[in-house]
C-alpha cells in the first residue's frame, strides 16, 4: 500500500502544481500508514494531540535544527491532513535544500499521533574542474557561475550555468559551442559531489558573404559600410573582424535604419535578416529592407520659447526649409548625448541655467514630401546651485579641490561648467580621471535649485625613481624622488608624514645622480595657487652639476681626475598666472634664471674653450593654452601649445669691447690652426699650434663671458577621437637659437639636439633634446670639425622643426596603471643655421609603441621605430632602418 501510494504521488507530480502536490502528497502517505486506503475517502481532516515528531534521511544537517525550522512542537493541536501539514513541507523545498520530502504517520494512540518527517539532501559542491578554457580563465567562470565550495547542486544550478557559459561564448562569436556538466560522488566527505565542466567553443563563426534585398536608393557598399561591428570576410583586413556576435549585429540593424533617415528615408525599416548556415565555420546573411519614400524639411516653428529668439534657437538648430529629412541630425541637434559639450539647444538651455528645461521636436504635418516640425520647449525655472560637496578625497584637503570646481554655491547651474570641472579635476594627476562622477542630487524645479556631488577616487600622485647600471667607466646610480601633492606647511608636523606630508597640491622632486664621472643634483618646488586665492603657480629650482676629466692610466684603466673638470649651477625661478583672455584655457608666464659654466682645465672638443667661465641670465617669457584632457595621461580630446621666448640681456650693446676685431681674430686663428692641422708639424709649428690653441680658448672664452642670446620654441599638440577611446594626436615643434650681435656668433649653449628617445638626462649645456623615433640618440645633429682637435664634432642645431602622428588605443585606464598602445609617423630635422634650413629636408620614420603608467614610477615604454633616412653622423649612407626607445619618465 505504502509503494502505491508512492506511485500515485509520482504520478500526480508530473500533472498539478507544487501546492497542490504537497497537499495530495501527506494525503496518501498518511491514510496508507493505516492499512485501510481503500476504505477511506477524501474529507476534512481530523484534529489529533502532536504526540512526537522524528526526521530521518538526514546525512549533514542536525535533526534539532530541522524540526525548530518546522516549527512543530510535540503537544501542539494538529489537523490531519491539514494546512500546518502542506506549510512545513512547502516551507522545506522554499529552501532549495532537498531533493525529496514526504511525511508520514507512525503510529495513533487515542487522539495523539506520532509523524516522521523523511528528507533526502541535495549534494554539495565540493571541487569544480573546468576543462577547454585558460587556466587563468577558470576562477572568473567560477565566479561567475557561483559555483562555490558548499553550494548545494540543484537541476537549476547546473542548468543555468549551462545556458551562462554556452551565451557567453555565443556572443564571442562561437555560435557552435557546447558545453556540458556532469557531477560525479567524492568520498572524501558525506553527500559531497565533485562538478566537471567540459566547454568546447568550436571555431567561431565568420561571416562568408552579406546579402541585401530591397534596397534601391542605397547601394550594397553603402549599407555594408553602415554595419560597422558586422563585416564580411575579406583578404588584409585586421582592423575588424568578421566573426559573427549577436549584439553587434541588432546594434548594426539601428545603424543600418539611421544611414537611411540620415538621407532623408524616415521610414526605413528591416523587414527581416536572416543567417544561413554555410558550415560549421560560415554563414551567410540575409537583410532585407524596406526603403520607403524620400522626405525633406518643411517649416520648422519653435513654440515656448522666451529666454532666446527664433532666429537665435535656428542658428544652433542649424537645419533649413527645403533640407533632405535628417532624423539622425535632428536628433543631434536637439540633444547630441555622445558629446557632453556639444553645440545643441538643449546645451544652449543647461548651460545659461535652464537644468529643468525639455525640448521636444513634434512632427505636425506630412504633406507628399515634405515634413513639418515644431520645435516644443518648455523652459523651467533658471536653477542656482544650492550645495557643492565632494567625496573619496581621502589624502587631498578639500581647499585643493574646491579652487579648481567652477561650480559654486549659488552659482547658475551650467553643464558646462561641470565638464569643465572634471578636466580640470582630472587634469590634477591626483584623482582617477575615469572615475570622477558629477551626482545631480536634490532637484527642485519648484524652488529652481539643485546640489552637486562629485564623486572622487584617489590615484597615486608621488613616484620613485631609483636606477642602477654600468656606463662611463663606472657604475651609475640614480634616486629620483617626486611628490606632487606635496604639503610645505606640514613639513615639521611629524603626524603628517605618510610616508611625506601631502594634501596641498604642490610638487616637491629631489634627483641624485652619480658615478666616478659625473654628479647630479637638483630640487624643484612648484605651487599652483601662490597666496591661495589665484591660480598662479609659483615655481622654484636649483641645479649642480660636476664633470670630470677621464683618462687612462699605464695599466689601462679609468683614470679620473677630479681637479679638472666642468661644472654648472643654476637657480631659476617663476610665476604663471592663468588668464581669462582669449578665454580661461590660456596661462601666462614668466622666469629668471642664471646659470654658471665654470671650466678647469677641460678640453673635452664639446665646448671651445677649456677654462675660465660663461654666465647666462635669462628671462623666458611663455604664452601657453591647455584644454587636453580629460586626463592628463590619455587625453582624448582638446589641444595643447605652448610659445617660448628666452632672452638675455644685450651685453654687447653696452660694451666698448670691440667684437668685430675679436671675431676677425679668432677667425683668422682658426684658419692658421686648420692649415697647421693638416701639416706634419716640426718643433716651431708645434709650439705655434699650441699657442694658437691657447689664444684661441682665450679669445672665445672672453666672447662668451656673459652669454647673449634669444631662443624662441614652439609646440603643439591636438587629440581628436576617432571612434570608441581610438585617439589621433598630432604634434608640430619649432625652435630657433638667435644671436643679437652677428660679430659674437650664436652661443655654444642652448643648442637643439634631434634624434632617439629624446631623454635628457644628462645635459651639461642647457640643450634641449628633441624625440625622433627611428634613429640613434642625437644622430641628426649637424657636425662640425673643431678647429683645435681637428675632429668632427656635434655643435648642436641652431634651428629645427619636427611633426608628427600618433594612433593610440587605452588597454587599460585603471588607476593602478594605464596602459595604451601607439603607432606613429615622424619627421624632422636639425639645421647649423638659417641659410641652411629647409624645412621640407626631413627625416622621415614610422613604428608602433607602448606606454605604461604606474603612479609609484611614472611613465615607461617602449617604441620600435624604423628611420626611412641617413643620420647627419659623417659616413652615414642609407636608412637608419629598426632602432629601439626605451621611455622611462619622459612628459606625456
């Protein structure tokens, strides 16, 4: 009787609802404990005294813990069958714990009755294997899936990981893929089970061919080219795939509809697409469309309209009577949301104030081809700013970041001053740009206020730079140290230091650099907003560096003398100022500086003269305008320039010294060097060609006692998104080294050095080195022959110009670190002068690269480029084919 009724329940499992099956269910299973179910039939059930209650089947749970979640207690009145029967049971299967339960009745004594609760347990997940994926793949699979440790494995617990992994992949473009899970006993614990996960994604599927039914208007290539995510198969092509991926696909279909509204079909539709299974690895699609007719613009009437004029509101609508019927613009125009700053009308309203306000275009008529439109706005309430907060500045003091909002309390609300906001918030190097987050919070457009919250995540802003190796003879040894969110006022308040004290936005960098040569050393202090009230940076740096004479002594080892030798010391200071015209993007500004070349007897052919000393006191003026951003270290959009001119006094000017008899001599000194250059000298022209050389450096060093001259430097740079975080950059550099005094010549400082990485690290002079990718370090630097050494020299480049390209593409913009690959076109070229410049005589090369930035270290990369020309080195033929960059530092 009791496996009959077992059956019967069985059977009425697969026919009514769980509900009602729980009920049915204790029905049988009660009435078969008494022997007599055929002679009992269905009525009210009767009221009995619980007299006990037993759990069995149990393997991991407590039989307690069960029966307290019954919430049946021995004494209480029971009905059987009853409701009280039905909600336990219910209640048990709600927690997706046990593949079976059933109750029965043991025993009756009197009015009491004694029932036994049987359960069977689901299994537990114990170990996951995952086989045709990457290893390192398998943790996020499991994670995703929550296919944990302990997780009880249920029919929907396989089934919906099932259905997961097999869309995951399909819409990767394995349209084929399978997978499948099967659960197999452990032993190693009690109801445990072990899950095999085999996933065979198959090859993906590629589109073989893309066919276009109904199209009349539009050609087969144009809407091919609508689809920008679907592509076909075809020879060379690498920049798109043709797999197929069901998302980009619907995506494409909308594409597909604008590119026929864009051209004045407004009612265009897909009528139908359909793929068609080539074989396991193609198939082929079928789109048909509906073209409909062609449409144009009609009158176009703005209504509600108060704070700007019908002719104001047409200009920025931009679209005529008698256009063809753009959807796509029309839209654009209204309200462009892919751009924050676009030139739209509902920009024209947010940005002056009007948050509340909403525009609507509204067809009124269709007359054959002709559509007319009104333009409805409903203008608000101008909105003030009523709270500016911000948060997760956790290192930053809030005063920081309050000088840069351009939305303050009480101000008019305008979206683009927002905008404006995060890039310079971002522009900071302080927070993650990818993250700063405007919350619109406590609209009222009753009362026409609103607050503003931005939400901010901290990113590393000091670095570390600590380099070791062998170069020069010696071992070389560099520790760089540089904060930029520096605090001077805490610098004696010892709870502040974290490792330093920071929070008020100034930069503090310290540079060491020594080896058995050479000697760095040099300090930077910058604060952005002087006094704290404006935003003028202040700067401050000071400089040595120490050159040692080197030779080899008898044994063939490096000899370094440290009495001999050159040395510069500087200090330099200056002031920018943001101004507001031309617009508040431009910064003016201004340094003194002054530097001392002192020489101890060192002739190293790099200067011509190897004693005495030059003094050079400049003063550089720079007019700068900066809108990159929105982050400093991947800008993607907005341009940066910045014009230079460096001056010294004319010293000449005021001089009686007569410089144009000191030119003729040393001109003429020169000659007779080279003329006894190229003689086999006896003992009277060795001694004359020591004297000379002697007079010469004399003569040169009294030339360049106090250093006169004026160098004017250029250089731009513009981003433009292409598509996606695809960024076209483009540089234009210009520089010139002028001379105010032609008898005094062009100074030997100051120099343009082209060519190779373009790291400066190491620079005696004053040179600016100038990145051209493709070739050697400084190998396009013009030569010369020294007139005491006789051989050829770099002199530096009076005059240059260089322009290039680059494609970049972010792999990563955490905060972490910032990774984006390049390729790049370049081209330029360093000039002794200007009667030899031409500035279409360029040095041409191409590469790719990659750049990754961390904040504890800064900039690092790597370039492979490929120089299409011959360097300036003497005997230089050919191209100067692959070389390889490597980045550490440089500016971004």
């Amino acid at each position: 009787m009791e496996k009959l009724a077992n059956n019967l329940t069985k059977g009425i499992d697969n026919l009514i609802p769980v509900y009602l099956r729980i009920f049915l269910s204790a029905t049988f299973l009660l009435l078969s404990g008494t022997g007599f179910a055929q002679e009992t039939t269905f009525e009210d059930g009767k009221e009995y005294i619980l007299g006990g209650l037993t759990v069995t089947g149990l393997q991991s749970y407590n039989e307690q813990t069960v029966k307290a979640y019954t919430g049946l207690r021995v004494g209480q009145p029971i009905k059987v069958p009853g409701d009280e029967i039905s909600a336990v049971i219910k209640k048990l299967w709600g927690l997706e714990l046990f593949s079976n339960v059933e109750m029965y009745y043991t025993k009756i004594e009197g009015n009491q009755i004694y029932l036994e609760l049987h359960i069977l347990e689901r299994p537990t997940l114990n170990n996951v294997t995952v086989y045709g994926i990457k290893k390192r793949k398998v943790e996020d699979i499991i994670n995703d899936t929550d296919l944990k440790k302990g997780k009880k494995i249920t029919e929907s617990l396989i089934a919906n990981t099932k259905n997961y992994l097999q869309n995951k992949y399909k819409k990767q473009g394995y349209l084929n893929a399978k997978v499948n899970i099967a659960t197999t006993a452990d032993t190693s614990g009690t109801n445990v089970q072990n899950m095999v996960v085999n996933v065979n994604k198959g090859d993906k599927v590629k589109i073989r061919k893309i066919t276009f039914e109904g199209n009349e208007q539009l050609t087969n290539k144009r809407l091919r080219k609508a689809l920008k995510n679907t592509k076909k198969k075809k020879l060379f092509r690498f920049w798109k795939k043709s797999k197929f991926i069901a998302a980009d696909f619907d995506e494409d279909l909308s594409n597909l509809v604008d590119t026929y509204a864009e051209r004045g079909y407004r009612d265009a539709r897909v009528l139908s697409d359909t793929f068609v299974k080539v074989d396991e690895h193609n198939i082929d699609l079928i789109i048909k469309v509906e073209e409909g007719n062609k449409y144009y613009f009609g009158n176009i009437d703005f209504v509600g309209n108060s704070v700007y004029t019908d002719r104001q509101l047409s200009q920025i609508l931009g679209i005529k009577k008698g256009d063809t019927y753009n959807g796509v613009l029309l839209k654009e125009r209204v309200a462009d949301d892919s751009k924050p700053d676009a030139v739209d009308l509902t920009n024209l309203y947010q940005n002056n104030g009007y948050l509340f306000s909403t525009i609507n275009p509204v067809e009124v008529s269709a007359v054959n081809d002709t559509i007319d439109f009104e333009i409805r706005i409903i203008e608000g309430k101008e909105t003030y700013l009523d709270h500016v907060t911000v948060k997760g500045n956790d290192k930053t003091n809030d005063h920081v970041i309050f000088r840069e909002l351009r939305t303050r309390p009480g101000q008019k609300y305008s979206k683009e001053n927002i905008v404006r906001t995060i890039r310079e918030l971002g522009q900071l190097g302080f927070f993650d740009a990818e993250q700063i987050v405007p919350d619109i919070q406590n609209p009222n457009p009753n009362e026409g206020t609103v607050d503003i919250e931005y939400s901010l995540v901290e990113s590393g802003s000091s670095q570390i730079e600590l380099q070791g190796g062998f170069g020069g003879g010696g071992f070389i040894g560099t520790l760089g140290l540089s904060f930029s969110n520096f605090s001077l006022k805490n610098i004696f308040n010892g709870e502040a230091y974290k490792p330093v004290p920071m929070g008020d936005g100034q930069t503090f960098a310290l540079r060491l650099q020594a080896s058995r040569t050479f000697r760095v050393y040099s300090l930077n202090f910058s604060e952005p907003w002087l006094g704290g009230k404006k935003p003028v940076r202040f700067n401050l740096s000071l400089s040595r560096t120490q050159q040692f004479a080197t030779g080899y002594n008898s044994n063939g080892r490096l000899d370094v003398q440290k009495e001999r030798g050159f040395s510069i010391t500087g200090v330099s200071a200056g002031l920018a100022k943001r101004v507001q015209w031309p617009d508040d993007f431009f910064t003016i500004s201004h340094a003194a500086s002054y530097q001392l070349y002192d020489f101890n007897d060192y002739n190293s052919g790099l200067f011509n003269f190897g004693n005495g000393s030059s003094n050079s006191l400049s003063y550089t003026l720079g007019i700068s305008r900066s809108s990159q951003g929105p982050s400093r270290i991947f800008p993607m959009s907005g341009s940066n320039f910045e014009l230079t001119a460096k001056f010294t006094p004319p010293y000449s000017l005021f001089s009686s010294k007569d410089y144009k008899q000191l030119k003729e001599d040393i001109n003429s000194t020169t000659e007779r060097l080279y003329e006894l250059q190229d003689l086999d000298r006896n003992t009277e022209e060795e001694l004359e060609f020591q004297q000379l050389g002697n007079d010469l450096e004399s003569m040169e060093e009294e030339r360049f006692k106090l250093l006169e001259y004026y160098k004017i430097k250029f250089k731009g740079d513009w981003y433009t998104t292409l598509v996606d975080k695809l960024v076209l950059r483009t540089n234009a550099e210009f520089g010139f080294l002028g001379a105010y005094n032609h008898d005094i010549g062009d100074v030997p400082f100051e120099r343009f050095y082209v060519g190779g990485d373009g790291l400066g690290n190491f620079t005696l002079d004053g040179r600016d080195v100038i990145q051209l990718r493709g070739y050697q370090n400084q190998s396009l630097t013009p030569y010369i022959t020294n007139a005491i050494t006789g051989r050829l020299q770099q002199d530096g480049g009076t005059i240059y110009n260089k322009f290039s390209m680059e494609l970049r593409y972010p792999l990563t913009l955490k905060p972490s670190a910032s990774i984006y690959a390049l390729s790049f076109l370049e081209a330029g070229n360093a000039f002794n002068n200007f009667n030899e410049y031409n500035p279409f005589e360029l040095k041409r090369s191409a590469g790719v690269g990659l750049r990754i930035f961390m904040p504890a270290f800064g900039l690092l990369g790597i370039d492979f480029g490929y120089g299409f020309d011959s360097d300036a080195r003497p005997g230089s033929t050919g191209p100067s084919g692959w070389q390889t960059h490597f980045i550490i530092g440089q500016q971004f």
